[in-house]
C-alpha cells in the first residue's frame, strides 16, 4: 500500500484544487479534482479529467515560437512546437521550459497530505459558513485510495466532505469514502439507455442502480444533479422519466445545471476530436425544462440556490457544523 506521504501514481492524479467556491455544496468550499473518469459525455466541460494518466497540452494562441521546448527535450523527440509527438516520454521538460503557458500539464502527482495542507488554511472559513471540500473529477471514487485517505484527513478535523459523482462506479469500493462523505451529488443524464449509450460512451444501468442503492441507504445524503443539454438530456420524455424516478426514490429534489460549451477549447488543445454540435441553451427552455420538473412534483435549483437540508431531512448527517 502507498505510503500517506507518498506521491500518487497515474491512476490517482489531481488535476487542480479550486478554492472559495459557492457551489457544490453548502456553505464556502474548495473543490478538489481528481483526474479519470469511466464516461465520455459529449458535452463535458472538463475533457481533461477523461484520462486517468497526465497529459500534455498546446494552447497555440499563447506561443511565442521561441523553440526552448525543442532545445530541452532530452531524447529530440519533439522537433517542432506543438502537441506532443507520437514517440513523445510524457517528461513534461517542454513544459517546464516553456515561458509562455502555452505548453500545460494536466494531472499532477500529488499526494493526499500535500491536498491536505492546501486547503488547511481555509478550515475557519469552511467552519463559519457550513462549508468544506467536494470532491469532484473526472470521478473521485476512480481513485478511493487517494479520495478516502484525504477524507480521513478531514473528517479528523471535522471538515465536511461532499462528493460529486457521474454513478459510475463499484459500490463495494466506494463504501469506505462514502462512510466519510457529508453529500453526495449525484449527476444524472439520460434516463434511457441506448441514448446514454450514445451521449456518455456507456451503459447507465449500473448509474441507475447506485442511485438506488445510495437514496436507500439512510447514512448517505444524496442530491441529483441533472445537466440540462439541448437535444439530449432536456428533451421532454428525458425529463419526465427522471421525475418519476427521483419521486420513486425519495428524492423530490434536483439541480438541473445549464449548459454552456466550455469544454470545446479544451479539446482542442489536447488534440481531441470536437463533441457533437449542441445547439446553445435559451432562456426560454431553460424555464420550459424548470417548469416541467416542478410540476412534475419537484423542487428545482439552478446551482447556488440549492436548499441542502432537503436531502438531509430524515437521514443521519455526518461532520456537519
Ligand atoms: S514531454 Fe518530454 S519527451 Fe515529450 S515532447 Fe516534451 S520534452 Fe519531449
Ligand atoms: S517553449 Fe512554449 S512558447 Fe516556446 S515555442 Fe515551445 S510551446 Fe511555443
């Protein structure tokens, strides 16, 4: 087993450390990323949590074509600015020597106690306002060792933990973390199979049945998460099947989160094909999908506005201030 002050190996990388956020959870929160995730789905903001390994990318807009990247490739593999090459080592001494940002890392091996340290400045305030670290990704419990050994951390010094989740994920291994977490946001997409099939690259059957599990479980908040994507997750017949579900489960309660094609950019410095055309969300479907929720039977939140206590009523809350 790694060591607690060990660095972490490409299977359990962060990405970033995002501070005073309002969102995600109640109160102030850091949010933490972890890098990996099992689906693909076509509107995803943060395609550079896909992979579970760290990855080079080319912002070509900020290069200076200075050529240190080439002088200080040890092995002459890259030859030219840009993308890594094909027989590129993934040393990451392009990006070192580059002066611009042009050339940016993603995923860092860190390690749990150096996150930890990090975010121990901010304990006062997270105590003050309710608040705490979400996990977030790609998808934390991709990595349970790493996410688990950071909640210990927390939890130890009573700061509330918060998990999202794309579902996708085995229950068994993920028991541990979840003992540890406050909330978990769960993120729900297409309701009907091939559809999720074709949106997020796989099968939602196992996302449908760890939402069941967890809204059963009486030691686990859980709060749905729905991202509201034109011709696909907010089409009518999507919106109904999941009303029905949540009220089924319990869980009469939802965030429905805007889209906005912010991983496009992304894509394309790391070399990715583009997503599929999605056409821009309007005011007007944005009320429409709100409207057919709510009348549906449930409370509607846009992210920020959420009444956490809704999903805590009736279950045991742990850590919370
Ligand atoms: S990451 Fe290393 S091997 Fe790959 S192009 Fe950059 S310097 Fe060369
Ligand atoms: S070091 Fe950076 S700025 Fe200079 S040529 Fe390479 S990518 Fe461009």
């Amino acid at each position: 087993m790694r060591s607690s002050n060990g660095p972490l190996t490409d299977s359990e990388l962060f990405l970033s450390v995002q501070h005073f956020c309002l969102q995600d959870g109640p109160g102030v929160r850091s949010l933490v990323f972890f890098k990996g995730c099992p689906l693909r789905c076509g509107w995803c903001q943060n395609p550079e949590s896909w992979s579970s390994r760290p990855q080079l990318a080319f912002k070509d807009h900020l290069c200076i074509g200075c050529g240190r990247c080439v002088e200080a490739c040890p092995g002459s593999q890259r030859r030219a600015p840009g993308l890594p090459p094909a027989d590129c080592r993934l040393c990451f001494a392009c990006n070192e020597a580059c002066p611009s940002g042009a050339l940016h890392r993603f995923g860092e091996p860190a390690c749990p106690a150096a996150i930890f340290r990090a975010l121990e400045p901010e304990f006062p305030l997270f105590r003050r306002s309710g608040g705490g670290v979400t996990f977030s990704g790609g998808e934390p419990l991709l990595c349970p060792a790493a996410a688990t050994e950071l909640a210990t951390r927390l939890r130890a010094e009573a700061i509330p933990v918060a998990l999202e989740t794309c579902g996708l994920f085995s229950l068994p291994r993920a028991l541990s973390l979840l003992a540890l977490t406050e909330l978990v946001l769960f993120d729900i997409k297409l309701f009907d199979d091939r559809s999720h099939r074709h949106w997020c690259g796989g099968s939602n059957q196992v996302i449908k049945e760890n939402l069941a599990a967890l809204a059963a479980n009486e030691s686990v908040s859980v709060w749905p998460r729905l991202p509201l994507i034109p011709g696909a997750t907010a089409q009518s017949a999507n919106l109904d099947a999941w009303a029905i579900r949540l009220q089924e489960l319990g869980l009469p309660y939802l965030t429905i989160v805007p889209y906005h094609a912010l991983g496009d950019g992304k894509r394309a410095w790391l070399g990715m094909k583009a997503g599929p055309p999605i056409p821009a969300l309007s005011d007007e479907m944005l009320q429409s999908s709100r409207d057919r929720l709510a009348g549906a039977g449930l409370r509607v939140f846009l992210p920020g506005e959420e009444e956490w206590e809704l999903c805590y009523e009736g279950r045991r809350v742990t850590g919370r201030s």
